[in-house]
C-alpha cells in the first residue's frame, strides 16, 4: 500500500495518466492539423450532405467524435470479452498498442479520410483500454470499504493526464505560451514541425503506459462465473424499479454531456464575457482542477459514509452550476460555475464507480463498470454536437439551460432508482458481492 492506495491501483493510475495526456494532446492539435491545408480537404468543404453544406469545423467535429462514438460503443464488447477470458492485461496492451500506431501514423497522413481511418484507429484502442484498466482497479481495489478510494486516486490521475495536455500540447506546438505560430524545431540537424513533435509526445505517452502495464500488471484471478450474463440489465433483479448500475450509466451520460457543451462556444462565450483565450482555457480547465482536487476524499468518504448520498448531491449541485454558465455576464462568476460544476462531477464519478464494483458480483466487473465509462465517453462524444445545435436553434443559454434539465432528470433518477450498496449503520461495510 503506497497513500492508503494498492500499488498496483496506483501504477494503473500512472499509465493512465500517460495515455490521457496523449489523448488530449490530440483533442487540441488534431482540429489545428486539419485546419494547417498539411491534410487535404479538396472535394468535401462546402459539399452539400444531408441539406448540410460541410465545413472544416464539421469535418473536424466529426473526427473528434468519431473516436468517443467507436470508444463508447465498442467497450460493452471489449468489457465483457475481458470478464469472460480474464485477460485484462492483454486487452490494456493491445489498445495501447492501437493507440500509439494511430499517433505515429498521423505525420505520414496527407487526406482527410486517412486522418479519420486514424482516429478511428485510435477509438477503437480506446474501447480495449478503458474497461479493461478500470476492472482491474476494481479487481485490485479490496473490500468495499477501501473501493471508493481507489477509484478516487485512479481519477485524480487520469484527469490530471487529461486536464494538463491540453496546454503541453499548445506548448509543444507554438513553442511557447505567447506564440501563434506553429514552430519547427532542429533535432540532430533535421527539421521537426511542432505538429509532428506533438503527435511524438502523443506516442511517448502511449509508451510508457504499456511499459508500466507490461512491466508491473498481472491478471487477478478469473472467476468462473464472470461474464456469462453477457447482457446489461436495465431492470432491477429484484423488481424493485431499474436496474442502479444502468441509471448510473444513464446519469454518467447526462453529466458528461454537461461537461462538453463549453467547448463548442468559444466564440460566444469569449464575446458575451469579453475575456481573453488565456481566462476561456482556465474556464474549461476548472472541472478538471475541481476533479483533481475533491476525487480522492469523496472516493474515501464515499467508503465511510456511503455511496449514495454523494451521487445524489453531486447531481443536485450539478443543476444549478450547469444552469448559471448561461446567465452569468462576467468572467470570473463563469469561472465559479464551472469549478462548482467539477465539484459536482467530483462527487457523481467516483461514488458511481465504487458502487457499480459493489454490485459487480458475477456480472464481470469489465461488463458492469463498462457501462459507466461507455456512457462518460458517449457524453462528451454529444456533448459537443448538441451545443452547436441547440445555440443555432435558440439562444446563448439554450445549450446550457438544456444542461440543467438533463441533471435534473438525472437527479430523480438516482434519488428513487440507485440503492445504496454498503451497510452504513456499520463500522465498516457489509461483504462485497464478489466475495
């Protein structure tokens, strides 16, 4: 145990830590590569499609989503084949392996549609790393008492991976903060677009996560019965309404759409606020901040006092934080918002994780929480779509008064679906199913 923490929870931490900073050193440079004219658009802006007329943002949108559509859709399947051969490690690997191919293939890459083949690559890595990695931390977490918090320190890595790589990336591209320009470096005498130097650190950090899984992960024991219940239950078994781990899952969406509505309104929200870049990226970074900060003591606590509650108030804080972000007027009431709302996604995460792994039992744990992580990713895939769509068709506020309601929805579902999973009145928790 290192920080209260197994240890090897903690080097799946770090390794995914690394794979998430790739990951998101893509979201920013991929829409900048397209844009550069170094990949070929000719024949598809301003083709009409469906009485669309298709842009570089639309072509660009759809290959950021085309990864969070593959990754969200193909994890049940990756999840429940790892339950049923016991073979994380391998999944881990090989996903890590797709990952790092996608990366270094995209400086070689001259056309749109072999960028997308690319991403989609990448997607469908990410569908054999992210259920896998999360089952073994559930596999490695202990008793339920100890879950909450390990799930909490796996988070806290992840999304300091994914909160920080977004301004390496602009670094590593620009060479430096105040730049506009993409720079090219001189290694060895051999000239380097900041755009190839990016997708190398994209790479490296594919590297190391499957040097650290390879090096330091072995698979848990298989248990015979995991993952042949190959279905996700959306009734409870018991007949008590639906199923918790299916509402968890549908929550997770409805929270993680909240999350990607900011991105898409750049523009506006710089232009209502008259704010700077700089102030607009510490606005998106403050969820990620709030995360990093509050997952780690709600996870524990969560052990202590409970699941439930903290899902319930995360989501409860979650509407009236989402719901401001399109009336406030000033920079800084923004920057408020945003954080609270990472409090609230700071308490909704990790209980669920936790809670999910309490009911995992002989369902598979690559199964079960495969429906959270699905549901994350298919979020933040939407997210971005829908607010484009719904600022067109309303007002500023729309897309985040839209927000609201669905974090209300959620709210009631888990107040009257979600049962709680640990014996509170106790010192400590009644046995895990899996046990």
């Amino acid at each position: 145990m290192v920080l209260g923490t197994d240890s090897r929870v903690l080097t799946l931490a770090f390794a995914r830590m690394a794979d998430a900073l790739g990951n998101s050193f893509l979201i920013i440079v991929l829409p900048l590569y397209i844009a550069s004219g170094q990949v070929s658009l000719t024949g598809l802006v301003g083709t009409e499609l469906l009485g669309f007329t298709l842009q570089t943002e639309t072509l660009i949108g759809l290959v950021l989503s085309l990864f969070g559509l593959l990754n969200s859709f193909g994890q049940p399947f990756t999840g429940r084949l790892s339950d049923r051969t016991g073979r994380r490690r391998a999944f881990v690997l090989t996903g890590l392996i797709l990952f790092a191919v996608g990366s270094a293939a995209y400086p070689f890459l001259s056309s749109y549609w072999t960028v997308l083949a690319a991403r989609a690559f990448q997607g469908l890595g990410a569908a054999f790393t992210i259920p896998a990695t999360i089952a073994l931390v559930n596999d490695y977490a202990g008793s339920d008492a100890e879950r909450g918090g390990n799930f909490g320190v796996f988070n806290t890595f992840r999304l300091i991976g994914f909160g920080f790589g977004p301004i390496i990336a602009g670094v590593v591209v620009t060479g430096g903060l105040a730049a506009n320009e993409v720079v090219t470096y001189r290694i060895a005498g051999t000239a380097v677009s900041g755009f190839t130097a990016a997708f190398a650190v994209a790479v490296l950090g594919a590297v190391v996560s499957f040097l650290l899984v390879w090096a330091l992960i072995q698979d848990p024991p298989v248990d015979a019965e995991a993952g042949k219940d190959l279905s996700i239950a959306v009734m409870d078994p018991d007949g008590r309404g639906l199923d918790s781990v299916f509402v968890l899952g549908v929550g997770t969406f409805m929270m993680a759409t909240t999350i990607a509505l900011f991105a898409t309104l750049e523009g506006p929200i710089r232009m209502r606020l008259d704010e700077s870049t700089l102030f607009f990226s510490v606005q998106f970074a403050a969820v990620v901040i709030a995360n990093v900060v509050f997952q780690v003591p709600i996870g524990r606590a969560s052990d202590r006092f409970g699941r439930r509650p903290f899902v319930v108030a995360g989501f409860a804080v979650l509407v009236p934080s989402v719901f401001a972000q399109g009336l406030v007027t000033d920079p800084w009431l923004m920057l408020l918002a945003r954080f609270v709302q990472g409090i609230a996604v700071a308490l909704v995460f990790a209980p669920s994780l936790a809670l999910a792994g309490d009911l995992a039992g002989t369902r598979g744990s690559g199964t079960t929480l495969s429906v959270l992580t699905m549901a994350f990713g298919l979020g933040v895939a939407v997210g971005p779509l829908a607010s484009g769509v719904l600022y067109n068709l309303g007002s500023f506020s729309t897309p985040f008064t839209a927000g609201a309601v669905l974090a209300l929805v959620a709210l009631v579902l888990t107040y009257s679906q979600v049962e709680e999973t640990l014996d509170v009145g106790n010192e400590s928790s009644r046995p895990s199913p899996q046990d």
